[in-house]
C-alpha cells in the first residue's frame, strides 16, 4: 500500500516514440507515472493525434519530436490547457513565440536543450573555468560535440546552450563549434582551452539516456503543479 508521503501518480503523454521517449515510456512507472498516451510520427501526422479526447486526464506532455513540428505541438497542447515538458531542440530562435503562446493559455512549461542534470552542473564549472581563463588570451577556446549518426540537428542544443553560457566571459575571442556524428554515442561535449603548451579539457560525457529520461520526468512532476514559462536550468536553481 503507498505511503501517504508518496507523490501521487501522475498521467503522461508522450509525443515522440524515438529513442528518448522510450527511455521515458520505460522509466516514468518506476517513477510514479502512467504513460496515458503515445504519439508518434504516424498517429500524431498532420498534428491529428493532438485532440481533447486523447488529452483527457493527461497531467503533463512531454515532447521529444523534431524542430519543424514542435511549436505547432506545443502550440496545439497548450490549448488544451496541458503543461509541458520539451526536450526537443533546434527551435530556439522561437523563443519569445512559444513563450507568449504558453503564457496566453495559462498553463506551465519547462524547455530544455538538455534535461541532464550532469550538464546543468556542467554548465556551472564551464562558467568557472571560462571566467579563470578569460585574464589567460594565450588559450583559445573551443567546443567540441559528438552524436550518434540518427541526430538531425549540428550543432547539438546543448553545444549552442553551453556557447550562450561561456561566451559573455570572453567576450574577445571567438568560441567556435566543431561536432561529430558518427556511430551510436549518446552524447559528448567539450570546452577546450588550447596553448602551444598545452590544453585544459572539461568534458561531460552521457553513458545511456537514462539521465537525460531522469532529468525531463523530475521536470514533469514539477511543472505538474506550476505555470509559467521555464528553462530546466530555473527550476534546478
């Protein structure tokens, strides 16, 4: 029998079945969550799966889908007055749209270019290291991301997230990108402080999905019983 203290079951949608929303789908009933609904390219073409009738009773939706169908999701979600997790990138530049957009219906968001809560702390000690380096201009900086061969969008959200951190903090010199995609890595980034001496390395690397699963399903619960619009990082802080 549950204990009083436990927190209550919540009911999931999930839009996007790839291989981050199988990892949720797999973990959210170890987690005191029921996958109510799964939406995937082919129930959910031409946004026809998102319906008041396939929302009914669904506490939260969390989106791992693709950059060119993700406002319109959210959009179309958030009119049926369901809060939102959404890991899904590439959509950044829409920011301010999907924010007015949330805050018109009412209900919560929580975004993320990276639901890791190892690269939340990540982006803390690359702020620290960025602002050690910055009275050092012998180091030039770099970024460095690597991905599995199936990932659409270079550079990741995360590379670009991490770029939006450190950059303020050397404001002479450039910050560029490199990234990979090859094979089956879940997940690797790099900030690279390079001399003809040497080179300083911080480096956050994913061994499986689950921390990224573990990270949008404590988002979930969250925003479960909040509104407004919201970075991972805000919520972690």
């Amino acid at each position: 029998m549950p204990d009083a203290s436990d927190p209550p079951t919540l009911n999931l949608a999930l839009l996007g079945h790839g291989k981050m929303g199988k990892a949720i789908e797999a973990l959210a009933p170890e987690r005191g969550f029921i996958v109510a609904r799964v939406l995937d390219e082919f129930s959910n073409r031409n946004f026809q799966g998102i319906t008041a009738e396939n929302f009914k009773g669904v506490d939260v939706c969390v989106d791992f889908t693709a950059p060119e169908t993700v406002v319109e999701n959210i959009r179309r979600v958030a009119a049926l007055g369901c809060n939102l997790v959404v890991g899904t990138t590439g959509w950044h530049d829409r920011l301010e749209e999907v924010r007015r957009t949330v805050e018109a219906a009412g209900i919560g968001m929580v975004y993320g270019a990276n639901f890791s809560i190892g690269v939340q702390l990540f982006y803390r000690a690359a702020r620290s290291l960025a602002a050690i380096f910055s009275s050092y201009p012998a180091y030039e900086p770099g970024i460095i991301e690597a991905h599995h061969r199936f990932k659409k969008d270079a550079p990741s959200g995360t590379a670009l997230e991490l770029k939006r951190e450190v950059q303020p903090l050397l404001p002479s010199r450039e910050l560029p990108i490199a990234s990979i995609r090859a094979g089956y890595i879940p997940g690797s980034h790099e900030l690279a402080f390079d001399s003809e001496a040497d080179t300083v390395i911080l480096r956050h690397a994913a061994r499986s999905r689950q921390g990224f699963a573990e990270g949008a399903l404590y988002a979930a619960r969250w925003v479960a019983g909040n509104k407004g619009f919201y970075s991972f990082a805000e919520i972690l802080q």
